[in-house]
C-alpha cells in the first residue's frame, strides 16, 4: 500500500489573515477630528455647538427607536417595513395618554398602541405567511388612516386640540448640572481645536437632558445583552438564521418570531411617544415624517447590530438638528467632509488595485472640495435634504460589508426543512 504523503508548505505560509476591521470607537473619533477640524477651517462654531449637538441627540432618538425596533424583528427573521406605521399609530397614543394621564403614561399608550400594530404584522406575517412588505405597507397605511380619524374623534372638542393635533402634553422631567454645563459652555467659547469641541459635547450631556433619552440609551443597552448573551436571545436570533435547523432543536420559532415582531412594534412605538413627548410636545397627523423608513435604513447601515444602528440614526440626527439650526452655511462646512472622506477613499481603492474607482471617488471628492471653496453656503432646498441625502450616502458606501440574517423575510411554515 502506497501511502500519499501531504504536500509540503513552504516554510511561512499559512492561511490568509483576515481583513481588519476598524471597531466603531476608533471610526467615531475620525469622524469627531475632523468635524472638528472643519469647523476650525470654515469658521461655523455652530457645526458641533452645544446647541446643535443637544438638538442632535433629540433628533436621534426617534431614529434610534425605530431603528431597534427593526432589529428585534429582523433578527427573528421578520421584515418589518411597517416601522413607519407603528411608530404613527405611536404618536396617537402618546398625545391621548400624555394629555390625560401625564407623560409617562403617554410613553406607556405609545408601547401599547405600537405593540398593536406589531400583533397585526405579526398575524399577517407569522401565522398566515403572508408577503412581510406586503404586510408592512398596509399596516403603515392604515395606521395613517386610524390616527387621522381618531385624532378627530379624541381632540376636536378638547381645548387647544383640533381634527390634527392634540392639546399640547407635559414633557418628561429634565435633567441639568449647571455647574458642569457653565463650565462646557466657557469652554466651548474659547473655540480651540477639539478641546472646545468636547466642551460642547459635555455641555449638550449636562444640559436639559430629558430623562426619556436615558430610558431610550438604556432600552439599546438591555436590547443587545438580551440579544447577544441571553439564552432567549439566541434562540430568537437562531430563528432569522436558519428556523429549521432552530425547529429541530426544540426552538419553538413561530413563537419567538411572534414574540419579537410584537417587542418591535412596542418600540416603534416608544419612537413615535418620543416625538410626542419630547421634540413637539403634542401629537400631530403626519408627524413622523418618514423616520420609520429611516429608521429601517440606520438599521441596515449598522449591519442589523445595536452600536451600528446606533452610529446610523446619529448621523440622521445630526444632519437634521444642524440643517435647522445652522442653516445652509454650517452645512458648507461637512462639504469640506465629504472631500476628505472620498479623496480617502479613493486612495484606498487604489492601493487595492482599482484605478478607475479610485479617479471617480477622487473626482466626486474634488468636486465637493471646489464646490466648498466657491460658495459661502449650501442653497436651502438642499439644506433640508441633508439628512436623507447623508444617510443614503452613508449606506450606499456600506453596502459591500452588509450581512443580514441569512432566513430574513422568507415566510416560515413549521416543519418545514430549508
């Protein structure tokens, strides 16, 4: 008998090492360094002031929310387009329940009312299989249709509300140090590069920060150690990846998913009371805006994780708080950005072999670099843009490191083998 004998490996080699990825502590000081060296270099002290960085946060959340909620739902494996819809029929509840019954009540009727359009998706999507955009869409458009009418029927007669609005409702408690918050302030006065700049950022922390955004941080934090170190997390998660293989070890999976897809729709709806509650201070008809699709995309630029999610709906409210603090002069300043991040990108394609990429991102980089030198602001029609046209942008450029839940969306009948 002949024995074959392994190739021999030359001496050295081995497996190819694994690409590097750069954490997102060390991408947020990148981007911390030269907001901050824009500002330096445009002179719009208002691009990172306390001010704008406080109405960031405000802005944040909502996206934040909605963004978690989704997560919850696709993690189960459940596509959940009617974030949108959940986080409207939200806002209803906030505005009844804060107006009656105090703001933490409000917060309550918000999860609750949210929680029922998640059962809705939930029955349509689980239980009856049937198509999850399909079901999210007609959620989000009755919602629509449900809050416009109840609005009517619940606010009309009461004083300061109307067919659209609520009257306005007590806002959650505030929290300020106003020794530390004085101090950030001088600080942020003397305009140095990057001390100043963190000044700001303590100032906008310690400032008439609202209780309800801590319960907001908190709810991401418990999100992900239940997700990701909890026996029930990972049997929910088992379920988006492979509900078969999850079946055959005892996972009942139509359960998690109905489960997760009903703790998603309570977030959704704590998003919505926070519009109530917090950035207007009444309900509104057609108040969320889109930020439900928004939130759904910050989901996806974070690669369906929680720290990710978080970074996506932060850019979403930064641009949006500045846009409407600073106007279209502070917004020239992330053009300066923009040229840096793209002549960066281009020099890494071509280091890796790609030329031609590399002169388009390099061209595109030079052109915001020109455009920020020949204006001295952004016209308004496109200041108003700037958040969606951020996150877009930021997504696009993700694309190529996004890996969602490998059974996400498909419908699932139990029993069935994959």
């Amino acid at each position: 008998m002949t024995l074959i004998k392994p190739a021999a490996v030359p001496a050295g080699a081995g497996p190819a090492p694994a690409a590097r990825r750069i954490p997102l502590w060390a991408w947020f000081v990148v981007g911390f360094t030269l907001l901050a060296l824009a500002r330096v270099i445009s002179g719009a002290h208002e691009l990172d002031s306390a001010g704008t960085l406080h109405e960031a946060i405000n802005s944040m959340m909502p996206v934040m929310l909605a963004a978690l909620a989704g997560l919850w739902s696709e993690r189960a494996g459940v596509v959940n387009i009617g974030l949108e819809g959940m986080m409207i029929l939200g806002t209803l509840g906030a505005g009844y329940f804060g107006y009656y019954h105090g703001p933490w009540v409000g917060l309550l009727g918000a999860i609750a009312f949210g929680a029922v359009g998640g059962l809705l998706h939930a029955l349509a999507a689980v239980v009856f299989a049937v198509d999850h955009i399909v079901s999210g869409v007609a959620i989000t458009i009755m919602a629509g249709g449900a809050a416009a009418f109840l609005s009517e029927v619940w606010f009309t007669n009461v004083p300061g509300g109307g067919q659209s609005q609520s009257p306005r409702v007590e806002a959650p408690r505030a929290i300020s140090v106003d020794a530390i918050a004085d101090w950030a302030a001088d600080l942020q006065g003397h305009h140095w590069f990057l001390i100043s700049d963190l000044g700001s950022v303590l100032g906008a922390l310690t400032r008439n920060l609202s209780t309800l955004v801590l319960v907001s941080v908190a709810l991401v934090l418990m999100s992900a150690w239940v997700l990701w170190r909890t026996t029930f997390g990972l049997r929910l998660r088992s379920c988006g990846e492979s509900p078969a293989a999850a079946e055959t070890l005892g996972v009942p999976v139509r359960r998690y998913k109905f489960i997760a897809v009903v703790i998603s729709g309570g977030i959704a709806g704590a998003a919505g009371g926070f519009l109530v509650l917090v950035s207007s201070g009444l309900f509104l008809t057609g108040q969320t805006q889109g930020r439900g699709y928004v939130g759904l995309a910050s989901m996806i630029f974070g690669n369906w994780r929680p720290g990710g999610l978080v970074a996506g709906a932060g850019l979403f409210g930064y641009t949006d708080a500045l846009q409407l603090r600073a106007g279209g002069g502070a917004v020239r300043a992330l053009l300066i950005i923009l040229a840096l991040a793209f002549l960066a990108l281009g020099f890494r394609k071509y280091r890796r072999g790609h030329a031609l990429i590399a002169g388009l991102l390099a061209a595109i980089g030079l052109a915001f670099a020109v455009w920020f030198f020949v204006s001295d602001a952004v016209p308004d029609d496109f200041t108003k843009m700037t958040p969606y046209v951020a996150t877009l942008l930021v997504l696009a450029l993700a694309t190529q490191r996004l890996r969602m839940p490998a059974a996400d969306g498909q419908p699932y009948r139990k029993g069935q083998t994959e």
